[in-house]
C-alpha cells in the first residue's frame, strides 16, 4: 500500500490555546517575522554587502521597504507570494530573484510551513542607482 500526503495540503491545527494561527489571527498588521542580519557593515569586514536570514511565519509579511542597495532573495523553504514594485509572483524552494534599488518590495508567506529566506544587499556607488 502506498500512503502520500504533504504538509502544505494539510488544514492546520486551530487549537486556541497552542496553535500560532490562532494566536495571531486577530492582529492589528500581517508582519510576523524574524530576521537575523548575519554580515554588515557595522558588525563584520564587509564594506559593502548585508547578508540576512528571514522567517515568515504562517499568514505572515515583512514589513515591505524600499532601499537604495540592490538585493537578492533566495528561498530556502516554504511558500509565498512577492511583490516587486507592481509585480505579485508565487515563490518556492530554489528560487532567486533580483531586486532592482529603490522598489518596493515585500513577502507573504503562503502554506502550512514558514517561508525561509535568505537574502543579500549591495550598496552602490554614487551615480549608479
């Protein structure tokens, strides 16, 4: 017998006293995440680049931002939805995407499991932005 199923088809616990969802349900503003700046300026050798690490949990955003580095997303787990300046696209696993400075831009997670990213800005040079 071959039995299959996959956590992202699966209707999450609501239980109100342990489920996350249930918890933050009610909440004034999506953003439900945590970052962890791993190299910048201010704390390691980089002149240049910030390195990060973000967790989106289930029906959570970052706060969405736009900047005067360029960046790059890769994605390492879970599901979501981007949104660069006027574009929406679903992201997964093994994606990487460019985002072009001072555009806004901001994620949601989507699915049952967090949505995992890492992420890489470079800071330009006068007159390239």
């Amino acid at each position: 017998m071959k039995y299959v199923v996959n956590v992202q088809s699966k209707d999450p616990d609501f239980d109100p006293t342990r489920s996350l969802r249930s918890q933050v349900k009610d909440r004034e503003k999506p953003v439900l995440r945590d970052t962890y700046w791993l190299v910048d300026p201010e704390n390691s050798p980089s002149r240049r680049l910030k390195l990060g690490y973000t967790i989106i949990y289930p029906t959570g955003t970052t706060t969405g931002h736009s900047h005067d580095e360029e960046e790059v997303y890769f994605v390492i787990q879970g599901e979501g939805i981007m949104v660069v300046g006027e574009d929406e696209f679903p992201i997964k696993p093994g994606d990487a995407l460019y985002v072009p400075p001072r555009v806004f831009h901001t994620t949601r997670q989507v699915g049952n499991i967090p949505l995992i990213v890492v992420w890489v800005t470079g800071k330009l040079e006068e007159g390239e932005i």
